[in-house]
C-alpha cells in the first residue's frame, strides 16, 4: 500500500492519484507540483525516487518517467520571477536535475515552488 506524508504538497489532486497508480508499495508520496509549460505535467517527489510525467522525454508520447536518488548527482533551484512582477501569480521557478549524462528542467508554477522542491531532494540525497 503507498504512504501519503503527514505534510505532504500536492497542486492537484488527480495528479497525485495518477502518481499513487505507479507507486510500489511502501513508498511514500512526499510532494506533488504542477509544472508550467508546454508538454509538461507534474513532478512527484516520494521516499525513494522523482517520478514525472512528460511528452518532452520521449518526445512523441506522454511517458511516467522515473529517477532513482542514487543516480541524481546534481540538483539546482532558480527564481525566475522578474523585477516587475517578483512573486505571486506571474511568478515562476525552476529545478534541474542532472542524473547520469541527462538533465531534467522543470518549470513550476509559483515562485517558491522549485525551492520547496530542491530542499525534498537534497535531505533524501544527503540521507544517502
């Protein structure tokens, strides 16, 4: 049965029960964001891996995408949000992710979102 954190972060409800669809049991479902832009859908953080559902990777279709912690060796978190808008509806923020040769850019809605993000992965990669 999949765990669903006490704090958990979910933007929308029906992406974190497509999530919950390919969780293994025992996993725990730590956060789910909504990404801006076009192809994307959203990011899960859970206990043992980053799951995301996009069209950018496979490039034809949407796919379930999933990235183990232990190939993640680099993680970043920028603010994207301008001097005219700063934060707030307008706002945005991005986190990639570099794991083996490849690296993952998600774009959030918000401009908080990518930090919240970014502090999920570093504690379960400082864990390791």
């Amino acid at each position: 049965m999949v765990n669903i954190a006490d704090d958990i972060i979910v933007d929308k409800q029906e992406q974190m029960e497509k999530i919950e669809d390919y969780c293994l049991p025992q996993e725990t479902i730590l956060a789910v964001f909504d990404l801006k832009g076009a192809g994307t859908g959203f990011l899960g953080i859970l206990d043992k891996r980053i799951i995301f559902y996009d069209k950018a990777f496979t490039h034809k279709k949407k796919a379930m995408v999933t990235i183990p912690y232990n190939r993640i060796h680099a993680v970043s978190s920028a603010d994207d949000s301008g001097l005219v808008f700063k934060r707030g509806f307008f706002a945005s923020s991005t986190l990639t992710l570099h794991a083996g040769d490849d690296s993952f850019e998600f774009e959030f809605r918000g401009g908080d979102k990518a930090h919240a993000a970014y502090r999920l992965i570093i504690e379960h990669l400082l864990q390791s």
